[in-house]
C-alpha cells in the first residue's frame, strides 16, 4: 500500500506542478502587479538561490501527503462521480488547511490581497485535482 501511495502521491505532483505552472502565468498575464511582487527580495528569495529548487518539490510533497489522506479517509468521501468526490475532497483539504493557511499569510508576510487570492484559488485547484487523480486509481 505504501508503493501505491507514493505513486499515486507522485503523478498528483506531476499534474499539480503543470496546473501551478499554467495557473502562475494566467495569472501573471492578467495581473502583471503580480509577477512584480514574485521578484521582491524583502519577501521571496531570488531564483538563483539553490534553496529554491526546494519550491519544486512542494507538490510532490503534498501529493503524497494528499494520498495517504485519500487512502485513510476516501470512504468518507462520497459522491456518485469521480468528479464530484474529488471536489468533496479538495474542498474539505482546503477549508482545513488552505483557509487557515491563506489567512496567516496575509496576516504575517508583505504580499497582496490578489497574491493571497490566486494561491488561495490555486491550493483548491490543485486538491480537486490530487483528489480526481486518487478517486480513479484508489477509489
């Protein structure tokens, strides 16, 4: 079981990294203020520093976090499509963490009101997308 949640944790990475990727230049395309906030060195380190290669790890990580999760509570999870668990899912995730998270962040860092929106929009985004992945390969 564990191999199959490493799996199932890693091609949820896979697709939540190409979900961030292309929500992060819709956004940029439709905020520009956005992207201008991405390169403050008060608030985010640069690109060229080795620890940010450590940011593409991040939906690897919560993949398979948001696998075992799957696997311990998809019994809970009901709905009479793949779908509609999968947004029961990455909404539940979310309100739990995403919220919470969302609203330290803009309590504690320098970063915008519409910053906060989209990586909040992101995280359920990308739940409801680990949570599809999980509801047809471990249902």
């Amino acid at each position: 079981m564990v191999k199959k949640i490493a799996v199932l944790g890693i091609f949820a990475g896979v697709a939540n990294l190409v979900v961030r990727m292309v929500l992060s230049q819709v956004y940029n395309f439709l905020s520009p203020a956005i992207a201008n906030e991405y390169v403050n060195p008060s608030i985010f380190r640069p690109w060229s520093d080795p620890l940010m290669s450590l940011f593409f790890l991040y939906p690897f990580l919560l993949g398979i976090v948001l696998a075992w999760i799957w696997d311990k509570t998809k019994s809970l999870v009901e709905g009479k499509t793949a779908i509609e668990r999968a947004y029961k899912f990455g909404l539940a995730y979310w309100v739990i963490a995403g919220i919470p998270g969302m609203f330290i962040t803009y309590s504690s860092f320098q970063v915008s009101l519409a910053m906060i929106v989209t990586w909040s929009f992101s995280g359920l985004v990308e739940a409801v997308v680990a949570g599809w992945i999980f509801a047809k390969k471990n249902p």
